[in-house]
C-alpha cells in the first residue's frame, strides 16, 4: 500500500483553529488504517512540546516516539485549508500528517523538503485542486 494513498488526500478543508486542524489530521490517519485514535491524540501531545511548522505553509504533525507502538502501519495524509490555520503565528495551509516507526517516512521529507525548496512548487502544494496533482508532487514511489 502506498505511503500517501489517494484516500488519504482531503483537500479544500476548514479547521477554526490548530487543535481542530490536528485533529482532522489525526482522523484521516485513523481513516486510512495507518494508526489508532490513540496516535491521533498524539499529535496534540507532540505539539505542546515542539511546533511541526516547517516553513512555506507547510506543517507536519506526527505523534510522539512514546505513541509509536499506536501505528499500525507506515503512511501520511495531505490535509489542505486553503483560507489557512494560525498555528502559532503561522499561517498554514497544507498538513502533512505523518505515522511512521522508523525511517520509513524519511523518503517522502525528502520529496516534500525538494518541493518546497522551489517556491513555485511550494505554491503548487499549497494550491493543489486534484488529488492526482497532490500524488505527483509527493511521489511516494520514486
């Protein structure tokens, strides 16, 4: 199964604050069988100790190593509000949603650090309108 499946893209979305985006991260990764609700409240855990914003709109909620045992399998989840979530002062439009517990996520921050390295593919992740144009832009295969 892949790493970031269709089923896993949920775009054009609205949270009223962080804890509602965390949460509808934490639920698409339950969604896609990838981890429990127990990860999922994790990620709100890992977020009072260290912000996951990485700059370009971009924040990658993952759960504490604690709540690694709670994931089922490898897999992300790509969460866009395009009228944005302040995460601390941040305005963030896409979440990337991580349950991994080992390096199995590490080829797809990479993927992700190459796109958003390129400020037009920034912009393309950021905008993205099908789940096709999300799929080739975090090509999980390559």
């Amino acid at each position: 199964m892949a790493i970031l499946p269709a089923e896993g893209v949920r775009l054009g979305l609205t949270a009223k604050d962080k804890t509602d985006a965390l949460n509808q991260c934490g639920a698409a990764l339950v969604e896609i069988g990838a981890a429990s609700q127990e990860y999922a409240d994790a990620l709100h855990e890992r977020e009072t100790s260290v912000s996951t914003y990485i700059g370009e709109g971009v924040a990658i909620p993952h759960g504490t190593n604690e709540s690694r045992e709670h994931i089922a399998r490898a897999a992300i989840a790509y969460l866009q509000f395009p009228d944005g979530v302040d995460w601390d002062g941040n305005d963030v439009r896409v979440c990337i949603a991580i349950a991994s517990k080992s390096e199995e996520h590490v080829g797809i921050l990479q993927q992700l650090a190459g796109v958003l390295m390129d400020p037009e593919s920034a912009a393309a992740l950021r905008e993205a309108s099908t789940v096709d144009q999300v799929l080739a832009l975090l090509d999980t295969d390559a």
